[in-house]
C-alpha cells in the first residue's frame, strides 16, 4: 500500500494563527494539557479563537485562570474551562477522567518536562518519562470514551526532535541500572510521544479518532528551566529558533486542518509531515524511523497498561 506523506501550504514561519485561519470549531470541545503558559498556552489561545470550547487542565490553577482571562478578553470566547491535573501522579489523572462529561473533540498533549535533574514518582517511574508520556497516556486512555462519543476526535501528541536521542530502553525505561542520563530520559520520553500516536490510531481508528505527533520546533519557553540558561540545548542555530506562535502552529495544524482529516499516526514539524530517518539528519529535521515502528508502539502500550494496572 502507497502512503502519502503529507504537505500543507504551511511552513517554518506559519504561526498557529495562520493555520487556523477560516477554521470553525463552534460546538466542539478541546482540551490542552500545559496551558498556563508557553505553547500551551497559545494553542488554547487559537482553538478559543476558532470558536472551540476549550479546558485548560494545568497544575497550577491560578495561572490556567489568569491565561483563561487573558484568552477571552482577545478572543471573545468565554467558553473556556480550566481544571487540576497533575501527570505525575495518577490520582490526579484518574479524578481528572472520572468527572469529565460530555464529548471531547480534541486533545492535545501538550505539558511536559526538559532535561530534568534525576527524579523519580512514588510508584518508581522516571519523572520525565512518567510526565511526557505515561500521565498523557493515562489520560488519553481514560478519555477514550469522551473521545469517540461523538465523530471524528483528534489527539495530537507534542514530541520533539530530541526523540532522536533516545530510543526506548525496554529492559531499563527508569534507569533503574544505567546512569541517570536527564537528556537521553528526555529522548526516550519524546519517542514515546511518537509511539502512542502510532498505537493510539492503529487502536482506535475505527471509533473515528486518529493522533498524530509534531515537533514544534525550538522555542525558549518554561519548558527549558532545567537547562542552561534556560536555553534548551543550546545547539540550535539562531535562525532556527521559532516565536511561540510559530511553535504552536504544528499542533493547531494537527488538531483542527482538513488537510488532516482521516490522518493519524504520523509525525509533522513545520507543519508538514516529516522525512523518515535511519540516521540522525539536520538540527531538528526528521523522524526516527524506531518512533513509527507499529511493533515498538504496540509493545509500548501493553508496558504503560501493565505499569499503571500495578499502580493503582
């Protein structure tokens, strides 16, 4: 079978508000982990521009509140929500999925952590990963229901570049023996972002819901408070650092274009779908070829399954 790789009008200078231009989402409801700040932030922003009624579900509620405020006042949209939600700790999550109602159209996983020192949840999980991947992928799971209860849904997994650090470790995902590496934890993490869309869409294409992972390219924000300086990597070139609106653009393209629709299971940067790579390509270009292996998602499912079965 012939696969299509596809291609938008949109690029590495297109902002998420670019994308959404003539997008109506009126009556259809999204939810954006991470949207007190940064990225997050600005995708609520566009999806509340669309029309959308939008759930801000952050740690810090204050914060949700006051961007909710803000995201109102520019856009009208008083249709916004903000919730608790804690992807470290399944309790949170778990009361997070038990008192939703009503469908979800979209859900963008969007919080996450960088290179963060050595840290470990109360179950033993290795915090980046257990954050980045295994808390979405609780959530996304728990939602399942809200998700394919009333036609199409989207699920956008925001990965990075950085998956090309890491593949996942089957035998030592929590550096229970290898030295704790916070970059390569990273890497592993975002491989996982990946490897759910892959699953998720392959699992659940036929309830209407399809998920895609995207790169939104290298942006400063909150994200990188563990790094130096607050700058990431600190290997991007200058010309490729990307302004917030630029660096939503991938995931507001994924969760709302008709370019989209039916498409699932793919990785996007710069708003079009990415080379597949054997090798490491150009700062921030491409997918690994490992993050798209079905046999990789599948058996990463199953793993995440049995980790939070054994929590609870």
């Amino acid at each position: 079978m012939t696969v299509t790789t596809i291609t938008t009008p949109y690029g590495f200078s297109s902002t998420a508000t670019d994308v959404a231009q003539g997008i109506d989402l009126t009556g259809r409801r999204a939810l954006v982990t991470g949207a007190s700040s940064g990225l997050g932030a600005e995708t609520a922003r566009v999806l509340a521009g669309t029309g959308a009624s939008v759930t801000l579900a952050v740690r810090d509620t204050a914060a949700g509140e006051r961007v909710a405020k803000e995201i109102a006042d520019a856009t009208g949209n008083r249709d916004l929500h903000v919730a608790p939600l804690d992807l470290a700790d399944p309790r949170s999550i778990a009361a997070f999925t038990a008192a939703w109602r009503g469908p979800l159209h979209v859900l963008v996983n969007n919080a996450g952590v960088m290179a963060c020192p050595e840290r470990y949840t109360a179950q033993g999980w290795e915090w980046q990963f257990a954050t980045n991947h295994l808390g979405h992928f609780a959530l996304a799971t728990g939602l399942h229901a809200a998700l394919a209860s009333d036609g199409p849904a989207r699920v956008v997994a925001v990965s990075s570049s950085g998956h090309q650090l890491s593949p996942i470790v089957w035998d030592d995902v929590h550096f229970a023996f290898r030295p704790y590496d916070p970059w390569l934890a990273y890497g592993q993490s975002k491989t996982a972002n990946v490897l759910f869309a892959v699953e998720a869409t392959r699992r659940w294409a036929d309830d209407g819901i399809t998920a895609n992972a995207v790169m939104p390219g290298a942006v400063f924000t909150n994200l990188q408070r563990h790094t130096q300086g607050g700058r990431g990597s600190g290997s991007v070139p200058a010309e490729l650092i990307k302004t917030v609106g630029q660096g939503a653009a991938t995931a507001v393209l994924a969760a709302t274009s008709p370019l989209l629709e039916g498409v699932g299971g793919r990785y996007f940067a710069d708003c079009n779908e990415a080379e597949v790579l054997d090798h490491r390509g150009a700062p921030l270009q491409g997918v690994a070829r490992y993050a798209l292996d079905p046999a990789g998602a599948r058996r990463l499912w199953e793993l995440c399954g049995e980790m939070l079965a054994d929590a609870d």
